[in-house]
C-alpha cells in the first residue's frame, strides 16, 4: 500500500483529490489531508436541514459535499482525514474494522483504547471521535474517515445546528452523536502535527510506501475539482426532493413563500401576504421558478427583476431572506 501526505486545505481539491485515486488508479493507496474550516455534508442530504448557513457565513467557513454517503461532519485544522483505497472485494462495505483497525492501532501506541462501534464510528469510552463513510466506484472502493484530535468543538455546535421546522423532505439526517477530542486523553501532550507525523510513522512501519503523485495528476484534480467539488450546482443541486416555507413581515406588509426543490431548483413558488401589487405575483413565481436554490443564485435572478411591479416596497434583500 502507498502512502500519499496531501498538504492542500481547500476542501473542495481535496475530495477531488480522493475521487482521482477512486477512479483513475488501480493500486492501494492511503490519504492523510486536512481541510480548511468546513462543513462537509454526505452525498444524500439536504444542506439546508443539515446545517445553520448563516453560522458559515459569519465564520467564513466552506461547504461542500462529498461523494459518500453518511452525515454532515464539520472539519478544521485540528481534525486529521485519512483514506482508504484499494480494489473492492466482497465485504469490504460491511467490514468497518479492516480500515479502522489501523487506526485503533494507532492509537493504541498512544496509550488510547478505543473501538469501532456503531454504524460507522470510532469510539473511546463511549465517545465519538471518527465518523467514517464509504463509496464503491469502478470496483474500487474509498473508506474515509475523520479524526477529531484538537478541533473546536464549539464551532462544530453551532455550524450543524439547522433550524428543522421549515423544511420536510427525504434528505438523511445525521445521526447527532457525542463528540470528543483525542488531545485531551493523551497521558503526554502532542500538537497535531505531531499526532499526524505520528499515524505517518505507524503505516510507514506497517508495511506502506511513501509515494508522490505523478506528473499529470494535479492537473486532472484541479480540473475535476472545477468541474465538480467547487460547483453550486453539486452541492446544493444534489439536495434530495424537499418543500420549503417561510414567512416574515418587512415595511410592505406580511411575505409569505412557499415551494418544492427538485435536482436543486425552486418550483411551484407560491408568494402570498399582505401587500399591494401591481402585477399579479404568479407571474413573478414563474420567473423565479428554476432557479438554483442557493443564495448567491436567487439574489443574483431577484436584482434583475422589477420587484415593485409585484409587491410594492419590498428590497430585494428582503425578498431574498425569505427562501433561506
């Protein structure tokens, strides 16, 4: 098995990173890589039930969504991914402990007892510090998992705490688990550099070979992270089927919104209230329709448009804050 340090942080490579050793590789390889602060959601949810977008914003923190499935995890520089890939063979899916048996051993030499359990976690004294998930591609498989080692739990509460009232769909929602950091139950205190340095050294001494990538690679990962991780349109136009419905009262009255998503986009909008109108809103609900629900998107389509024609007074900012 060769063992690859991938020392880029923008989350979107690297999960472009991962899929190019899924599918354009054939031999055994394993990934150590860290991320950025970011919130990476499974390839069945919904962004928008799973995680507090405004918390994001405010932290300047990156989303993106990954191609396995499981829950939405949150990610910093104090959390180490690994990953697994090799030629798939029959039980790989249902066999956690061959790919985290490495860790726990691992983790052993460090003086911490802990255990696969659950699911797809990792456990110490009934804590979660590893959430893992898998994807099976041109039969070859991909197991990653995190490894929460000095991150900050803190923000990890506040960024995948959604409001759920307003949304009823088909999306999966993560399973809301106890968490802990491996830090503090280390008997001799280590940064996480050194934590990392460390895993290195234990595969390294198992058996692994430190290798690089090849000459083309980083253009084909770069290309697919363009075209695919870093795209709006495959993090929020991946959200499974949901309705959406809101309400708010600006200086025009009472806005009422409502409407399905479908593949990502807004239809069957529904605008109602109190306010006075020129036009009839229908017509607005149609070119609204289609849209990518995703901020930047819808208040790039509403400051194109005549709003006053339709609900008098309104600022397109407002109108916008009611389809999020």
């Amino acid at each position: 098995m060769k063992l690859i340090a991938n020392r880029n942080t923008d989350p979107a490579y690297n999960l472009a990173f991962e899929e190019h050793f899924l599918t354009e590789q054939t031999g055994e390889y394993v990934l150590l890589w860290q991320n950025c602060p970011t919130v990476v959601v499974g390839c069945n949810q919904n962004v928008y039930k799973e995680i507090n977008l405004t918390a994001l914003e405010q932290r300047d923190i990156r989303l993106v969504r990954r191609q396995t499935g499981g829950g939405a995890v949150y990610h910093d520089l104090g959390n180490l991914n690994f990953s697994f890939i090799t030629p798939y063979r029959e039980g790989d899916l249902s066999d956690m402990k061959k790919f985290c048996g490495p860790v726990v051993g691992y983790l052993a030499t460090l003086g911490i007892k802990a255990e696969v359990g659950g699911r797809n976690d990792i456990l110490v004294d009934g804590m979660k510090f590893s959430g893992n998930a898998q994807a099976v591609r041109k039969n070859r498989i991909l197991h990653h998992g995190t490894l929460l080692f000095d991150t900050d739990l803190s923000i990890l509460s506040k960024v995948l705490t959604p409001d759920p009232k307003k949304f009823t769909g088909k999306g999966i929602d993560s399973v809301r688990s106890r968490v802990t950091n491996l830090r503090p139950l280390l008997k001799t205190d280590m940064t996480t550099a050194e934590f990392i340095e460390g895993l290195a050294e234990f595969f390294l001494s198992s058996g692994c070979e430190l290798t690089a990538l090849e000459k083309t690679a980083p253009g084909k990962i770069a290309e697919l992270c363009r075209e695919k991780y870093a795209s709006r349109l495959w993090t929020f136009g991946e959200n499974p089927a949901y309705k959406f419905s809101n309400e708010a009262r600006f200086a025009c009255g009472e806005v009422t919104v409502g409407f399905n998503c479908e593949n990502g986009r807004i239809c069957g909008l529904k605008i109602g209230g109190d306010f006075l109108i020129k036009r009839p809103t229908s017509e607005l609900c149609t070119t609204l329709n289609g849209t990518l629900h995703e901020k930047s998107a819808l208040c790039e389509r509403v400051a194109s448009l005549r709003l006053d024609d339709y609900i008098q007074g309104i600022l397109p900012g407002e109108l916008c804050s009611l389809f999020f």
